[in-house]
C-alpha cells in the first residue's frame, strides 16, 4: 500500500512537524520507501531533521504543489510506489484545496490505489474543533482523515471529543490517535541537535547528547506512537 499524508492542522504550533517526523522515523524503522514535502518556508524543520528524505516546496504555486504528486511517478526497483508525507504549514489550507480541486487529486490517487490520509493536528482549544468541522466540510467522504489529539499541546480534549465535528469525522470513519508527551527538555535537545529521532537516540558525543534515561523515554515515546500508527492505512 502506498499512501499520501498531508499533515495538517492549519494553525501554527499544535505539533504539525513534530507529527511529520515521526512518521518519517515510523516508515525508515518499519524499511517503508517515502518522499517528504516541507511548505513551512520559515522554519522548515521537516526537511532540516530528515534532510536525506524531504525537501522544501512552494505551496502556493501549483507548479510546486504538482512536485508532491510527481512523486508517485517514479516507483522503486521493485515496482511498488513510495509513500509521500506532506508537513503543511499553517495558514496553506486554502490553496491546497484549491490545487487538490483544480487537479481534481483525489480520483487520481483512487485510480492510481493510493489512500490519501489528511492528518489533523489537534491541541486542546475550540479553534482547532472548528478547524477539523472545515476539513470535513471541504474534503467529506473519500479520503481518511486521523486526528490526532496531541498531549503536547493539551490535556483536556473533552471540547474536541464531544463537539460535532469530531462525531461527523467519526461517521466518516475517522481514525483518532492519541500521541503523548515527550518531556519538553528531551525535544528541546533533539531539536538543537537538528537530527533525526534514530540518530538522538544513538548519539553518544557532543552537544544536547540525550542521557541514558532521556534515551530511554524517547525509545518509548516512539513505540507508542509506533503502535497507534500501525493501525492506521499508511
């Protein structure tokens, strides 16, 4: 199977990259061939982190966007399709949908048995509820959408968990994950170090070097969310 992930959430700072890169790590432990896209041109953590596998892309310009699909057209030596992940930056709902509208993207990857996954990035506030109520009003049926309540960003998803639309994600299939809280002081060293969540664990030297202890929370934290994304159609 050969999936496209657009990892959104289209406010700024719920966790959109951080969600990017652990799928990257998810597909190179699980030996899955994958593309990645990074559209936040001010910080471009995605392609800084996993710079052998992602690149930067230009959102608002479909000659851009087309580089994402571009990326089924070369399959691997054994013929099957690499998957692509997409980490969007706040702000580019509008002109994704456009492009996805216009391309009319989604029958296409239908055709070509790709499963398009749109991956909502929640925090703990209403903004992101009226968000994802926008996602499914734009998209409805056809694609999978994976909300992601992340504890980094909230405890409290009671808003999110009763509000309608998350009943009508759910009607439409919609697959809940639940990614937990890495301590604040391991991520901070991970992302100083500008490396990838493998090579932060098997660091022995340097500066922000994680611990033995810190190594080991980072190990669970990533089992985790390993078995919660195993469950998902990736």
């Amino acid at each position: 199977m050969s999936s496209l992930n657009f990892i959104g959430g289209e406010k700024g700072g719920v966790g959109k990259s951080v969600a990017a890169r652990l799928l990257a790590q998810y597909f190179i432990d699980r030996n899955r061939a994958f593309t990645g896209f990074d559209t936040d041109r001010s910080h471009t953590s995605f392609a800084r982190f996993y710079a052998d596998y992602a690149s930067p892309v230009v959102v608002d310009s479909y000659e851009g966007l087309d580089l994402i699909a571009s990326a089924f057209e070369n399959p691997g030596p054994d013929g099957a399709l690499p998957s692509v992940i997409v980490d969007l930056a706040a702000q580019t709902a509008a002109p994704l949908s456009r492009w996805i509208r216009d391309s009319d993207l989604l029958s296409l990857m239908a055709e070509m048995g790709i499963t398009v996954n749109f991956w909502h990035l929640a925090d703990a506030g209403k903004d992101s509820v009226d968000l994802l109520d926008r996602l499914i009003n734009t998209y409805g049926a056809g694609p999978n959408y994976i909300v992601v309540e992340n504890m980094g960003r909230g405890t409290d998803f009671s808003q999110l968990e009763s509000s309608a639309a998350l009943k009508k994600a759910v009607a439409l299939g919609a697959h809940i994950v639940c990614l937990p809280l890495l301590q604040e002081a391991s991520m901070r060293k991970i992302d100083r170090q500008n490396v990838s969540f493998w090579a932060a664990i098997n660091r022995r030297e340097g500066a922000d070097v994680l611990g033995m202890l810190e190594r080991q929370r980072v190990k669970t934290w990533l089992r985790t969310a390993y078995e919660a994304f195993d469950r998902l159609p990736l």
